[in-house]
C-alpha cells in the first residue's frame, strides 16, 4: 500500500502530543507535592521516558504487538523492532509511527503510577519496578485488548486505553501505594501541596496532548478522529464542572478540583472517544467528575496516602469509561453498537473485561512491589524522607 502523508503526519504530530503528556503529569504531580519533592516527581517521569523508550525498542513493543501466545502475550519477533519497517503498512502509514506511538501510550501509563510513591521512593528501587512493571503488567494488557489478546478477540472495545492505561496504572498505583505505606507524618499533619499554578500548568499539558492520545487512536484522519476530538475535550469540560460544583457544595470551588475533574473526564472518555456521540461525552465526563471526586473523599476517610490520587482518577474513571463504552457506543459513529441500542453481549464483555484488567493490575503490581520491597528496599530512609527526596536521591533543590 502506497505511504499516506497526511495519516503519518497526523499519526506523528499525535505521538508528539501523548509524549508532551507524560512531562505534564510530573509537572501536575510535582506541584502536589512539598517543595523539597518537586524534583524528584519530575526526574521521575523523565527516567520513565528514558526507561520505557529503551525498553519498548528490544522487547516491550514485541510482548504487546507480536503474534499471539495463548491471547496472553506477543512472540519475539519484534524484538530489536526486527521487521518492524518504516515504509508504509496495511494502514498506509508506516508500522515505525505506530510502535512510536504506543511507545508513549506505556510511558505516560508508568508515569501515571508515580502517584503512589510519591515523597518516598528509593530512585534505585523504582527504576528497577518500571522495567519489570513494564514486562509484566503492561505489555500483556496492550496485548489483551490492542495486540490481538484474549480480551480484543472476545470482543472489547476500548479506543484509547481505559483498561490498557487507566485501570491499569490507578489500580496499580492503589496496589503500589498499599506495600510502600503512608509518607511519614501523613494524617498527623498537613502536607500541602508547594505550588499549585504548576499543578495547573501540568493539568494543562495533559488537556492539550490528550487530543493526540484519543483522536491520534483512531489511526488514521477521519470522521471517527474527528469526533474522538469533540469527545475528548467536552469530556474535559463536563468534569471540570461537575468536579467544581461537587466540590464547592463541600466547600468552594478550588482550581485544583476543577483541573482534577478535567482529567477524570478525559479518562472517563478515553475507551468510548470514538464510539459514543459528543452529547454522551457529556454525561460520561460529568459522571466521571462527581464519582472521582467520591472516589477521593473514600481514598482520604481510609487514611490511604495514595495522594496524588492516580486510584481515584484514573482506576475508578477508567472503571467507569469503559463500562459506559459498553452501554453507549452508537454503530453509526464507531460501528459497534452498545446496550443502548440493544447490545447487552457489548456490554457484558467490556465489563468482564474491566474488572479482569482491574484484578490483574492490582494483583501483578502488589506481587511485584512487595518482592521488590523485601529485597532491595523500596523506601528512603526516615532521614531521608525527612530531608527530601531532591537532596538526597538527587543532589538538587529546586
């Protein structure tokens, strides 16, 4: 098939938007954060980066996009990007552009993760828990649902990553949270975040590359990318407003609740962008904003220090996104219909599907966190965490 300029511009400029992504989210987390953690809530977004580029190139993007193992797992034969080419595919771009841009889907998921450990991690440690996480959770749920799995066969429908990213990465990070334990002083005294309009910088960040994430998926410059770009942003918009109002009936109208409902309504959106109409996206965002919020305010009354909240957005959002893919999507935007139009199969398979990435990713990732933790140590010293993760792990201050 003949190259299509447009598509592998898009499809670049789209890979270029997701990567600004997973930057925006060290710079949301880094301003949640105390002062003396900012760095360190950067640097390790950008070692995420660094990791998951390597890793994806020899072996990550042939265990999620190789030729099926028991719809577990990819083969090998990617390994190295071996015949992996830069001419044009079956879709007249080039498979290099894609592997590209699945590579910065599994950055910005890991990132996402960096919620839980926040203010504590051993940078060692954490290093070592991206490149197994990576194998071993990651990569096998791509597989399930995008790489021709056992979830993509029994028929899931998830455009952009609500169970692959969402589910995956706010499960994990309540599974990561629970074996690394409460930051020190947690609940005893505040931890207040140290500079919140660089919260809001990062939440912007994340607005604008998402519409790279969710239309860039639709692989190709047609009406479905069109629409997952109407759907995305008035997903954003719907959880902004009910995250704000939610919040101002407990209280008043904080910024930090009206950029945190933002991004629960664009991963709510994520799995249904190029499935469901932009009047549906505003009642999945909508959703999304009042029961993340919830979802929160459960989080703090467990006196769980999961305190970036990556479990509250991204797990529940991504929980509540692809179940209502299965209840709205419209055969004549996407061509699969939902329990809406008499679908009721859609329906039960995306939530079997869901709660399956949910158990998974919990399970693999408190597995891993624990074996981890036991051996090499996954938290700094007292002193440490007294001092600050920028001095100590890093040498710098902000």
């Amino acid at each position: 098939m003949a190259l299509d300029t447009g598509v592998t511009t898009w499809l670049m400029v789209s890979a270029i938007l997701v990567m600004l992504m997973t930057p925006g989210v060290g710079f949301f987390y880094g301003g949640l954060v105390r002062k003396k953690n900012f760095i360190s809530m950067i640097a390790l977004s950008f070692v995420v980066l660094a990791l998951v580029s390597v890793h994806w190139i020899l072996i990550g993007y042939s265990l999620a996009f190789g030729q099926d193992i028991g719809g577990v797992i990819g083969n090998l034969d990617f390994v190295g990007l071996n015949g992996v080419s830069a001419d044009a595919g079956s879709g007249a771009y080039p498979p290099l552009v894609f592997m590209v841009f699945q590579l910065f889907f599994a950055a910005v998921t890991v990132t996402i993760v960096t919620s839980a450990v926040a203010e504590r991690i051993r940078f060692s440690s954490f290093i070592v828990f991206v490149l197994v996480w990576l194998t071993l959770v990651y990569c096998p749920l791509a597989h399930w649902a995008w790489g021709g799995g056992w979830a993509s066969k029994l028929g899931l429908i998830d455009f952009a990553g609500g169970t692959v990213v969402e589910i995956c990465s706010g499960f994990g990070a309540l599974a990561l949270a629970l074996v690394i334990k409460n930051r020190a002083g947690f609940g005893e005294y505040a931890l207040e975040p140290h500079n919140i309009p660089m919260a809001l910088l990062g939440a912007a960040l994340l607005w604008f590359g998402w519409f790279g994430f969710n239309a860039g998926s639709a692989l190709a410059v047609n009406s479905v990318a069109v629409n997952a770009f109407v759907t995305t942003n008035t997903a954003a918009a719907a959880g902004a407003l009910a995250w704000m109002f939610a919040g101002w009936y407990h209280g008043k109208p904080s910024s930090l609740g009206m950029v945190s409902g933002a991004i629960a309504g664009m991963v709510a959106i994520t799995p249904a962008a190029g499935f469901v109409t932009p009047l549906v996206s505003l009642l999945i965002g909508g959703v999304a904003g009042v029961l993340c919020y919830g979802m929160m305010l459960v989080r703090v009354r467990k006196k769980c220090d999961e305190s970036l909240d990556a479990w509250a957005i991204h797990g529940m959002g991504g929980l509540w996104g692809t179940v209502a893919t299965g209840i709205f999507a419209v055969a004549a935007i996407g061509g699969i219909s939902g329990l809406a139009e008499g679908n009721a199969w859609q329906f039960a398979v995306n939530t079997v599907c869901a709660v399956a990435a949910l158990i998974f990713s919990f399970v693999m990732t408190y597995c891993i966190a624990f074996v981890i933790d036991r051996t090499l140590g996954m938290r700094v010293t007292e002193d440490e965490e007294y001092v600050g993760l920028d001095i100590c792990q890093h040498g710098e201050r902000a």
